[in-house]
C-alpha cells in the first residue's frame, strides 16, 4: 500500500488515517499489509507513470521496479507469504490509485488484485488508455472506489472509462472488477478508511 504515513498511526498521518491495523484486527485478516511512505515533495515522482506539463512526475517505472525486485522479494524471503499472484495486491488512493491500476498493466503476473480508491487517472490519461487498449487480456480483480463530491467530475467519467476499457478485455459475467461510488463522498482519508474493509474482503 502506498502512502504508508496514513494507514496505521494517526500520529503520522496529518490527514487522518486509514485505521488499516484495527480493520483488518477486527475481521481476523490472515494478511501482511506493507505501508510504504512516500517520499515527501518526491511524491509525485514516485507515483506517476508519465511526466505532466504542469506538475512533472513520471517515474512510477522506477518506483515499481523497487517494489517488485527489491521489497516484495524480501518480505517473501523473511515471512511466510503466499507468493503468487492471486495472493499479491497493491492498493491506494488518489496518485497511489493510478499507480496501483498502472502496476497491474506492467505486471500481471506479480499482482493479481488492485484496490484503486479515487485514482488520479487524469495525471496520464491517455498513456493509461493506450495501454489498457494494447492489453490483450486483462485477468486482474479490480476494486474501484471513488466519491460523487470529490471536487473534480473527471474522478468519476475516467473511472467510468477505464471501467468500460477492462469489461472490453474480459467478459462481465467473470465479475473481476467492482465499482462503489459513495453518496457524498470526498476525496479523503476518511472516505477511503470507510471504504477499505469492503474492498478487502471483496478483493479477498
């Protein structure tokens, strides 16, 4: 999971936190969950596939590189993991959400479920689009979540549309991948710890 700093110590988490620790407690979840703390002003360097005119970014490739050969390997090595790709997620919001959608595309075979909260697909929208539509087959579960108060209607209308993209790779009726839009919903921690426990035990 990214943005590490929010999910477990609200001593951290300058925005209130996702309370990940006492969920998953609280449903006796057999699962390591890894936070990984941005890096601060890096952040979006870290969480982007592409560069933005505007804001720069564009080295998730980096970032996800570290994630796969260096970290998920270690924790592998180190505790008593199932490895595979059925039992490997990746999870975040906003940024965090993009890249997490963005990993799946560059690595099927490593993660095999994705909790997509609020992503940011307007940062790459067309680089995500190109690849979606080059993607042959698309295996990966998909939790999407976004709130109808978010600030922004592109939230939900690139949501809608990377939706239609992955039902054109797979057939419906397989029910790989769930949208939740909430009523009233922000774009904040608070949405997304209100959301996590649906998302897991679905994704789980």
């Amino acid at each position: 999971m990214h943005d590490g700093q929010n999910l477990f110590d609200v001593t951290t988490a300058p925005y209130g936190e996702w309370n990940i620790d006492e969920t998953l407690d609280s449903i006796s979840a057999q699962v390591i969950v890894i936070g990984i703390e941005h890096g601060g002003e890096k952040r979006i360097e870290e969480l982007t596939p592409t560069k933005h005119e505007k804001y720069g970014g564009g080295n998730a490739d980096k970032y996800l590189d570290f994630i796969v050969t260096t970290l998920k390997p270690y924790v592998d090595k180190t505790y008593r993991t199932k490895t595979n790709t059925k039992n490997t997620a990746i999870f975040g919001s906003s940024l965090g959400g993009l890249v997490s959608f963005y990993a799946a595309l560059k690595y099927p075979t490593v993660f095999g479920k994705v909790g997509c909260f609020s992503p940011s697909f307007w940062f790459s929208r067309k680089e995500i689009t190109s690849l979606m539509e080059q993607t042959q087959t698309f295996k990966t579960k998909v939790y999407f979540l976004c709130g109808d108060s978010e600030g922004d209607d592109d939230v939900i209308r690139d949501l809608n549309s990377i939706e239609h993209l992955v039902n054109s790779k797979r057939c419906e009726c397989k029910m790989l991948n769930k949208k939740v839009i909430v009523k009233g919903g922000q774009h904040n921690e608070k949405l997304w710890s209100k959301g996590f426990k649906k998302a897991y035990l679905w994704l789980f």
